[in-house]
C-alpha cells in the first residue's frame, strides 16, 4: 500500500491533520510540543481507494534529550520508507530556520512532497505575512489549511491522490473486510502488574517488566488468536495523578498516551492491586474509562499474595469504591501465578458482546413501558416531564435516544434511574456502559 507521511517541526499541527484525514481521533492531539512520541499509521479510504497515512512525531533541531533524540531519529527513519512526504508548517507565525533545515531533509529523501500550511484560518494575514516566507523554502506553492476548523483538507487529500497518481503509484482499490477484531488496553496505577498480566496473557515476554513503578512508558500493543477469535491487547504506563507529573516529561506524555489507548480500545481491564486495595487513583482511573463510555473488567490482580483470600469483602469494596462501575465483571487473579486468566478471557468476551448488542425499537420501548409503570416523572412548576418513546440508535456503547416534552426537566439522578430500569427489565448488558441522549419532539 502507498505510504504518506506528516512530517514537521512540533506544534505545527500534524495531528490534527492526521485525526481529519483518517476521520476519528487515532492520536493524542495537545499544544505541547513533542506530544506525539511514536509512529502512528491508519489506513485513509477515498472514493478512489485508499492509502496509509503515517504521523510523525516533530522533528527537533537540537534535540535536548534521549527522548527528542529518539523521535528525530524515528521521523528521519519514516522518511525513508515514505512515498509521498506531507510538510507541514506553520502558516500563523512563519516560517523558521528549523522548517529550512527539514526542508533540507525532505528533499534529500527524494519522494514526492506536497507543502501544507496549517493553521492558515485568517487567510488575509497568511497571504501577506507568511506566505512570502513559505515560498524560500523552494517548494511550490503551499496548500493553506485550518485542520483545527477543518478547512482545506478536501484540497490536501485530492492533492495527495493526485502525487500519488502522478509518481506512477497506486490507490489500494479494494478493502479488505476481516473479521472485527477486539482491542483491549491494560490500565492502572504503575506497579500493579499490568506487564506481568500483558505477558501472562501473551504468553511471551513481550513488555519490560521490573519492580520500579512506571518502568512502561511507551505503549506496547500486540495481536492474539484464541479459538478462531483475534484480540489486539496494549499494555499501557501507569497512570499517575496529573498533580504529581511534571509537564514536558516522559510520565506525561505517557500518560497523555495512555488516556488514547482508552479511547482507541473496545474493552479496558481497570488492574487493581489486591494487596493495596482500591485507592484514590485507582478510582480516578476507573472514572476515565467510564466518562470515555468504554466497556471494562475490573481485576483484582496479585492474589496469591493476599493472606486472607475473603472474595465477599473485596466485591463489597468493589460495590462501595467503583459504584459508578457495577455493571462490569470481577476477576480474581494473578498474574505471576498465571491465575484467572481463563476467567478474564471469558469476561472481555462478554463485556464485548454487550458492547456491540443490539435491540430492536419495540423491545426497548416495552422496557421503558415497564419504568414508566412504577416511576414517577419529575416537574417543574405546572410542568410535568413525558417520555414518549425510546429507541437505540447506535452500538459501543449501546446508545439510546429518548424523545420527551422538556430535556430541562431530566436530572442525572432520573437518567440513572431509566438506565438500572433498562438494565434490569431489557438486558443488564454486563461490561458495557449505556449512552442515553434526550431530545424533544421537532429536534
């Protein structure tokens, strides 16, 4: 497949780029310089036919660190596989010697380039201020694009397709349909076992595993077939408490990382330490995944070590600690030990199915009938709420839309009650959240 790939200084918007030609967000997208730390590739699919897209991280000047020195490296090794080059610079505040000198690169690298200048949304001061700048880089014209408003990326991507086309490459014409796959992250604080449980259930030594907390920083993501059913796992760093991570370092920009594998995945394991109970991070963690509205499974790891194996007073301080996340299912287990495994299997299977189901408009209606039965509506005034009927729109997660008479009128407390009345008389939907949205008649 023809590969193109965004290359630049930090902060000239590479990502976002990237986030709005592949169409979701596949990438951390932030103002710090150096966010992005890795390679990331997806797969752009036009009318045409598609392409693989590769986002760089920027490329420094002097780098200051082992780490800016390990992304320079990375961008300048892309480079060499690339067929296409998208530079991008910055067309608000001009261009500098570090753009001259990745101009340099990208010639050297003897590929097609397609010059991009984002940031470009007051076109007035980008044509009389920068783009005289832009022009000494020897490059051509600069395609001017706002990818934060999402302007001039039909233009960037027929431009592509044309480079393409024109350096006697193909468009992959037909897509490949595979059967879908589940993607699960591994979260928690650092030193809970998290690379113990990745190779455990690898069944390799794949992550760097060690006593020291946060000994993984980068993301390590790897596929697994079990019984004909395919699962990619990503082994993430610990996430520490924003307050005690400095910013610009490797423990940020990990963590930063870990909050877009959580997005990236279809089921999260939320890994406990059993020896430590559930702390103040570990529930902050737990409200991540839950505001992200991914399924989870919640595990109790290292319990060979507990001395007093009591199951029933570790699921009531799971029911009092991680309240907010009682539909999901807990496994006791142990990594070293090899423990529960099967059990975690079978619980991201489940928590998947309930993720991905289903219901037909009249089932979820008959179920709402039932609330409605034994609940009282709340009001305001002479004015009393109505819910006229619900149906599911969408899956992961199952979403629901409900039309009524005033969305005013609706309290999170109400929402809470439609949804354990959803769960107990339409299915319990066990690892999976539920989205509802409330509209009003005419919206």
């Amino acid at each position: 497949m023809t590969t193109v790939a965004l290359v630049g200084k930090p902060n000239v918007g590479k990502s976002t780029i990237f986030n709005r030609l592949v169409g979701r967000r596949r990438n951390i997208v932030d103002d710090t310089p150096g966010v992005t730390r890795d390679v990331i590739t997806a797969e752009v699919r036009t009318d045409e036919g598609s392409f693989r897209l590769m986002d760089t991280c920027g490329i420094f000047d002097l780098p200051k660190n082992q780490i800016e020195e390990k992304m320079r490296n990375l961008t300048l090794s892309v480079l060499e596989e690339a067929d296409v080059v998208v530079f991008v610079v910055d067309g608000r505040n001009g261009i500098t010697p570090q753009d001259e000198d990745i101009a340099l690169l990208v010639k050297k690298a003897g590929v097609p380039i397609i010059l991009v200048a984002n940031k470009t949304e007051t076109r007035s001061k980008f044509e009389n201020e920068v783009l005289p700048e832009v022009y000494k880089l020897g490059l051509g014209d600069p395609i001017p694009v706002s990818a934060e408003h999402n302007l001039g990326l039909n233009e960037l991507l027929d431009a592509i397709k044309q480079k393409i086309k024109e350096a006697g490459l193909s468009l992959e014409e037909q897509f490949e349909k595979s059967e879908e796959t589940m993607k699960i992250c591994i979260v928690g604080r650092p030193n809970v076992g998290k690379s113990s449980l990745f190779n455990a259930m690898m069944g390799m030594e794949r992550a760097l595993v060690t006593d020291i907390p946060g000994t993984t920083r980068d993301m390590v993501e790897e596929k697994l077939q079990i019984d004909g059913k395919e699962y990619i796992f990503v082994d993430t760093a610990g996430l520490r408490r924003p307050s005690r991570v400095e910013m610009k370092t490797v423990e940020s920009y990990s963590n930063l990382r870990t909050i877009g594998a959580i997005e990236a995945s279809d089921v999260v394991i939320i890994l406990l330490d059993a020896t430590q109970g559930i702390t103040h991070q570990d529930q902050r963690i737990a409200g991540l995944v839950k505001r992200r509205y991914r399924a989870s499974v919640v595990v109790f790891n290292k319990w060979d070590a507990v001395e007093t194996k009591d199951e029933r007073a570790y699921i009531s301080l799971f029911e009092r600690e991680l309240y907010f996340l009682d539909y999901s299912p807990l496994i006791f287990a142990s990594a070293t030990k090899r423990i529960g495994l099967k059990d975690i299997f079978d619980a991201l299977d489940t928590a998947y199915e309930s993720y991905t189901r289903r219901y037909p408009t009249n089932r979820v209606n008959q179920a709402m009938r039932r609330f409605l039965e034994i609940t009282p509506m709340p009001s305001k005034g002479r004015k009393k709420l109505k819910l006229y009927y619900i149906t599911q729109v969408d899956i992961k997660p199952p979403t629901f839309i409900v039309f009524c008479n005033d969305r005013k009128l609706i309290k999170k407390s109400f929402e809470r009650r439609l949804e354990k009345a959803i769960r107990h008389y339409l299915d319990p939907f066990p690892g999976s959240p539920l989205l509802f949205k409330f509209k009003e008649r005419g919206e």
